[in-house]
C-alpha cells in the first residue's frame, strides 16, 4: 500500500520501535529514506542501517540505538515539511531544535544534511524533520 507521506511513516517507525524498545525496525525502501537515516547513523541516534531484499522487494532494516541503561539516544523526532505544506529555510536563518541540544535535517541540493553542515556549506533547503 503506497502512503502519501513516506518520509513520516519512516520517522513514526523510528520513533514507535524506540519506545517499544524494539531492536530494529522495517520500513519499504527508498532512496531518500536510505540517506536520511545514514544521516540518522552519522549524528549518533541510530546504530546502523541494511537494504534487504524481500520477495522481490527492497526493506530497509534500521537499528535503533539505546544508551546502557536501555534507554533510546532518540528521544523526538517531528516531521516539519509535509507533502500539504512545505517549509523552506535559508543557510543564514536556520531554527534551533531545543536550544541546541538537537539538529534539524534538510534536503539541499548538496544532498541530505543536518543544520550545522548546511550552515558550513551555505546551502538552504527544504526542512523536512527535527531529531533530539
């Protein structure tokens, strides 16, 4: 069944299995969600991710990270740009996430990337999801 928001039921995975305390999760696969979680993977909230095939089909398999008293690193996550409303944001007036204490991940046209680099490299783009 094809969903009219990929990106967000890929984040409502992520965020159910880790208050589920589940050890990984399973989503359809797709280019843009492969690459948000690899940034997921990078900024440390995430173990690790595999594209397994699944008669005849493409999963991601994505492993959620938990501190050492089982607790999940992720502790929210909010999807900001929706296929009704779209949010744009320039590399000079990019929002906080909990006064620093989270980041904010943008597809630009230098790829997929969380606030601080898109700032770094001067790039704006689409707001798609906030993580803490």
């Amino acid at each position: 069944m094809a969903t009219t928001d990929p990106i967000a039921d890929l984040l409502t995975r992520v965020r159910n299995g880790a208050r589920a305390r589940k050890e990984y999760i399973e989503c359809p696969w797709s280019t843009i969600k492969e690459r948000l979680v690899r940034v997921l993977i990078d900024e440390g909230y995430l173990t690790e991710c595999n594209v397994i095939e699944n008669e005849g089909k493409k999963d991601l398999r994505v492993w959620i990270r938990y501190d050492n008293s089982h607790q999940p690193v992720l502790t929210g996550i909010r999807r900001i740009s929706k296929p009704s409303l779209r949010v744009y944001v320039g590399a000079g007036s990019m929002p906080r996430v909990r006064g620093g204490l989270g980041v904010n991940i943008l597809s630009t046209p230098a790829g997929i990337l969380v606030d601080r680099e898109a700032m770094r490299q001067k790039v704006g783009g689409e707001l798609l999801c906030s993580v803490w």
